[in-house]
C-alpha cells in the first residue's frame, strides 16, 4: 500500500490526469487492486475536492475516488485532476 501511495492517482500531489469527469470512475474501476493484484474494483464514492493554496502554489480542484477490492475487501483513494481540453 506504501508503493501504490506512490504510484500516480495514490496522493493529492500525483493526481491521474483524465479529459473529463466521465471517465474517472470507469478508468477508477478498472485499475487493479494495490493489495492482492485482482481485477474488479467497487467505487464506492467519488468527490470533488478543492485544497488549500500552499505557498506559491494556487488552489488544486481534484477528484477523489474511494474504491473497495471486491475481492480482499481492501479500501483505497485514488486522486485525479481534469485536464484542460486544447483547442482543435
């Protein structure tokens, strides 16, 4: 669990950059579990969250996303950040 903090998504300052809201819990779901390696996570939540400024840094709008493994039961966040679409 230690690694997969470390991994992109496993904390607030390695947010998953994803297009659109959309496809968070989809892309959430399918990631394997940090713990037993399995297939089939639950989302059992996805949030909003606006942190704090932090020095220089201004606000960070991110999404949260609690998941289960459905199969150890082992609980996690996952962290992203919606990307800004570029002009075509």
């Amino acid at each position: 669990m230690k690694l997969a903090a470390l991994e992109p998504g496993g904390a607030p300052d390695r947010p998953i950059e994803v297009a659109s809201a959309s496809i968070i819990e989809p892309h959430a779901s399918s990631m394997p579990c940090a713990a037993c390696g399995a297939q089939g996570l639950r989302v059992e939540e996805h949030v909003a969250l606006t942190l704090p400024e932090q020095g220089s840094e201004p606000a960070r709008r991110l999404r949260a996303v609690h998941v289960t493994c459905q199969r150890c039961g082992t609980r996690r966040e996952v962290f992203f950040r919606i990307g800004t679409v570029l002009p075509s």
